[in-house]
C-alpha cells in the first residue's frame, strides 16, 4: 500500500512538471526521434473517494517532436463486483483534463498515452482510481429509521435514526476498501459496523461542529473481498446517527 501511494505521489510530483513546460501539440520535431513521449496522470490521485459525481481527471505529456494527441481509457467498477475493463474514452484528443460524470456506487479508474508527431506512442500511465459512494437511498433499513433531504449532505439526502440497535444494511457488497459517509455534530452518537456477521469497527460520529459528507474509512483490506455490510446505532438515545452514504473502493 505505501509503495502504491509513493508511486501516485511521484506521478503527481511528474505531471505538474510537465504541466509547467510549455509544448505546442504538433509542433516540429527532431530528426531521428524514436524516444516515446513522456505522460503523467495527475488526477484521480491519492484521494479514494468523492462526494461529487463530476470527476476531473488530469493528464500532461512531454515529447521532442511535440505531442500530436492522448488517448484516455477508463475502467468502471460496480459496488456488487460488475466490471467493464478497459474501454476508450478520449481519443487523439490535444486536451489535458476533462471531467467525467460518473454514477453512484462506482469505483472509476483512468489510464492515459501520448503519441509524438513522428509515431511514437508511450505505454499507458499507472491508473488513478477514485470512487462515488453509494447514497442514503441505496441502503436497506430496518426500523427507526427516517429520511430527510438536505442541500449539504451527500446526493441532497440523508437518513438518521437515534434509536439504540437500530440497523441499516447492504447485502452482496464487492471491494477491497469501505468508507461511510456521515454527518458529525456534538450530539451525534456512535455506530457499530459488522462484516458478514461479525464486528469490524465502532465508529464515534461526535464532533465539536456540524460537518456534513464526513468520509470515514471502515476496511482496508487490499484485496477484493465480497460480503453483506450491517452497520447499528450503538449509542443511547437521544443521540443522533446521520447516514449520508457508503464508499465501495476497487482499482
């Protein structure tokens, strides 16, 4: 895991360099170039999830003989284990960042290469991978349990219960990281998580301010694990539980 996140933070590192060095695409090359350009993907990066459906994803690349076009590929992962491999996005385009518009419960990984002016095409970069959580509304409630909307909460709504024991659920989950989406205030309560059954972490939603679309990772397990994922208020009443969604991380 560490070596992962040195290698993305040296990817980072790389394409604000060559960001910063200014190439015209298409632009005259040198004689005898057979030299592959350099390409860097600068986001999705080392954050794992996002609150927002609307991912900018980043690129940059370097070439002698300048660079004639990137081509972009992405892979999209379900929260229950659907995977379309790697497809195109972006072809030959002559831009360096795009925003793709993703959809909740899916983990979206981006690789890109450039070709130089004189033929040569680079290998693609290390994926950088980021996930949209699944919303309140995708979740499976037991009783004392209600739902409300609000404009700062994850997908403008939010479930919340302050009833001890109450349970919410969701079965036939695929990953390999979790992460509940939460608010935190200074009379929220606490919740206990189990994984097919057995207790995996208790989680305290206290905090000093209200805060909304709080990430707070749950499993880092490193490798795709599938179960059913229970999470139960375990504070009493009338501490407050707000459920604003759940991250299903793969790459």
């Amino acid at each position: 895991m560490l070596a992962v996140i040195r290698k993305r933070f040296v990817l980072s590192l790389t394409v604000a360099a060559l960001a910063a060095t200014v190439f015209v695409p298409g632009s005259a090359g040198a004689n005898g170039d057979t030299t592959a350009p350099s390409v860097a993907l600068g986001s999705p990066g080392l954050t794992q999830y996002t609150t927002s459906r609307w991912i900018p994803v980043r690129w940059a690349g370097l070439d002698e003989s300048g660079i004639a076009g990137f081509d972009v590929e992405v892979r999209v992962m379900r929260w229950n284990g659907d995977d379309t491999g790697w497809r195109p996005w972006l072809t030959g385009t002559t831009a360096t960042a795009r925003a793709y518009t993703g959809l909740f419960g899916r983990s979206y990984c981006f690789r890109v290469r450039a070709h130089d002016t004189v033929g040569n095409t680079s290998i693609f970069t290390v994926p950088g991978c980021v996930a949209v959580p699944l919303h309140s509304g995708h979740m499976i409630y037991g009783g004392g349990w209600l739902k409300s909307a609000s404009s700062e909460s994850f997908a403008g709504q939010f479930a919340w219960s302050t009833r001890n024991g109450a349970a919410v659920f969701r079965t036939s989950v695929r990953g390999e990281r979790l992460a509940l989406i939460v608010s935190r205030c200074p009379t929220c309560g606490s919740v206990r998580v189990y994984w097919n059954g057995v207790p995996m972490k208790n989680v305290s939603l206290t905090a000093t301010t209200v805060q909304r679309s709080v990430v707070i990772p749950i499993a880092d397990w490193g490798w795709l694990r599938s179960g059913d994922l229970v999470i139960q208020v375990r504070s009493a009443s009338p501490r407050l539980v707000a459920l604003e969604g759940l991250g299903v991380f793969r790459d």
